[in-house]
C-alpha cells in the first residue's frame, strides 16, 4: 500500500544513490535489506500524517509531522529513514526508525518485537518508553527528555510512566494501548 503524502516509489539503485549523497550512513543495515517498496521524498517535507506506512519511507531533508505517527506492522513493516530532523507530536514505532538529525516528540514508543529500532543523532521528547527495543545515538549522544521508561529496568520504569502499569501485570504491558490512550 503506497504511503500518502510527497512520496514517489523508487528503484533500490536511486534510493541507494541518495542515502549516498545524502551522508547519512545506515546503522546494522545496507539498503538491499529493506524491505519494499522504497518509497522517496527529497526536501524539506511538512504534512499532517503518513496514513498506514508500509516497506520504506526516506525522506533526504527534515520531515514534520503535525499529528501522531502510528507505524506498527500490520500489514508489512514500515521502517522510516530520515536524514535530517523529524518532529511529530506522538510516534509509535516497531521497526526501524533513523533519524539523523534531532527526533522532537511528545511520546515515542518503541516498541520492537522482532528486529528494528530506535536510531537517532538527538531526542527531545516529553516521553519515550522503550519496550523490546534498542536507542542508539548515531555520533555524540544528546538525549533531552522528562520521562523514560525502559521496560528492561521495571523499577525505574513504573516510577517515570507509572501509567504503562495500570493493568498491574508487568508481564504483559500493552505499549501500544499506551500509545492510543494518548489520543483520546
């Protein structure tokens, strides 16, 4: 399913060519190993949403999101790459996600099951919870955020989100309830 928004689909030569160009050099991954279709925007891009993202998204520039990015696999993986800055109010992720400037949140959840994770040159965020799921700073380190809860450290976690615990069961924390309850 093509993504809505300033994409187009494009060859693996042409997506390898601008990621090249571009600088940024992809963490654990080539771009033969992501999954189709590639899909491209060049520039700054500025839209309301990405409407059910499938295969790649690259953007070579800034993207801005004005709502919330639900990026979870349903139908496919939705792995996101871009080379500048993002902003987004809220994102969930399951996959991979690189940005190589400074990701600006509210809430990110990441939440990786299989493979996939959280690469990023900077975070400012309000939140991020971290489930299943790695963060890796691509350079010097620059994290900026008022609450963080890695699922792998249950203590320190129920103490900044106490909220990701209300069903009480620490075996079986709905991350992406977490996620939805925040649009409501």
């Amino acid at each position: 399913m093509k993504a809505s928004g300033p994409w187009r689909t494009v060859a693996l030569k042409e997506l390898t060519r601008e990621l090249g160009n571009s600088g940024l050099e992809l963490p654990h991954a080539s771009p033969s190993e992501l999954p189709k279709p590639y899909q491209l925007a060049t520039g700054d891009v500025r839209i309301p949403r990405i409407a059910l993202p499938r295969g790649t998204l690259v953007v070579i520039g800034n993207l801005t999101l004005e709502e919330d990015i639900d990026a979870r696999r349903v139908e496919g993986i939705s792995n996101i790459i871009v080379t500048g800055d993002m902003q987004v109010r809220n994102a969930y992720v399951d996959a991979f996600l690189v940005v190589g400037g400074t990701l600006r949140a509210g809430t990110i959840v990441a939440d990786s099951n299989w493979d996939g994770g959280l690469f990023t040159g900077a975070i400012e965020a309000e939140t991020i919870v971290l489930k299943d799921c790695a963060l890796d700073f691509l350079g010097k380190k620059k994290l900026v955020v008022k609450r963080l809860a890695d699922l792998e450290k249950i203590k320190s976690a129920k103490k900044a989100v106490p909220e990701l615990f209300a069903g009480g069961d620490e075996d079986e924390i709905d991350a992406y309830a977490f996620f939805a309850s925040l649009s409501r």
